[in-house]
C-alpha cells in the first residue's frame, strides 16, 4: 500500500508538472498568437495606406475619353491608364506646309470649319506652331500647328475633322474681287 501510494503521490507529481507545462504553453501560445495578431494589423495598415497610393487623379478637370486599363491588370509607366481631355478649350491641329510655314506666328487668327457644322464658321486663334519638320499622314513634308477655338460649337467630340485657315493679313475698305476675275495679259 505504501508503495502504491508513492506510485499514486509521483503520478500526482507528473500530472502536476504536465499542468504546469500546459499553462506555460498556453501562456506563450496566447502572446504568440497576440503578436501575429499585432503583425496582422500592422501589414493591413499598411496596405491600406499602400492602397490609397494608388489612386490616380487628373492635374485638371475634363471629360474621359477611355480608359484602357481594369481591376487587375498590370501596367507598366510608359503605358497610357486613360484618356482625358480637357472640354474647357478645344483645339484643331493641323500642318502647315514648309514654304508657308514663316508666315504663321502665335496669336494670328484663323477661321475653322467642322464637318458636322457645314454651315458655320468657327474663330480660332494659333497657339503653337512646330520648330520641328514632320512627315503628314499624307506624306508631306509639314510643320503641327495648333489652333485654340475662342468660339467652339456647343456639342464637339474628340477626333472630329475640321479644315482651318489662318489669316496672314487684312485690308479694309480695298475693293474684292473672286480671283477668277483676275487676267493677266502682256505682262500686265
């Protein structure tokens, strides 16, 4: 009997120490779970503030014109996420041709027709004029010139074809005549 209750007394005695490890145990897995936890929160912060890096806003007001990118898809910097444009002005861009090209200057005036307006004539004014020679769809030998409409229709849409004239010079009160009637004969 004294035996068995020796046997009895060191089974108690694991069974304590068992407990003991238990507790410990627990204890350590509770902080570490505590500090996944923490970790957790920390990595979701900071994705959310990540997150909010990538929100794209436009330097100006305008109206998109496409978007050419979804959720999920990567890109890259050189690549061209949307198209806005800017319906607070609207300009025509044209080529002027190299041997008229020296007489066209920032802030003459030009006359614009659109396609869709036949009827109308549009004021424009020239904002920039090209420094560099270009080859046209067509194949000329061009320079870009860009022309701000001072009196856009109510409706334009983007890409709508349009002829332009800019005006080189005036004279008032000087008799016109279609240059049809024009002759020369002899030299005179």
């Amino acid at each position: 009997q004294v035996d068995q209750a020796n046997a009895a007394v060191d089974v108690a005695k694991a069974n304590l120490a068992a407990i003991t490890d238990t507790e410990e145990r627990n204890a350590l897995q509770l902080q570490a779970a505590r500090e996944q936890e923490t970790q957790a929160l920390l990595a979701l912060n900071a994705q959310q503030l990540s997150t909010d890096n990538y929100v794209i806003t436009a330097p100006w007001s305008g109206v998109v014109l496409a978007v050419n990118v979804s959720a999920g898809h990567m890109t890259s910097p050189q690549m061209s996420l949307v198209k806005l444009a800017d319906t607070s002005a609207w300009y025509v861009e044209t080529f002027v041709d190299e041997v008229d090209i020296l007489n066209v200057k920032n802030g003459q005036e030009a006359q614009v027709t659109i396609d869709p307006y036949p009827d109308a004539t549009f004021a424009g004014t020239v904002s920039y004029v090209g420094k560099t020679l270009v080859r046209t769809p067509e194949g000329l030998n061009s320079y870009a010139v860009k022309i701000r409409l001072t009196t856009p229709p109510a409706t334009v849409v983007d890409g709508m074809s349009a002829d332009a004239t800019i005006v080189l010079s005036t004279a008032k009160g000087v008799l016109a005549v279609p240059v049809e009637s024009v002759i020369n004969e002899n030299g005179k």
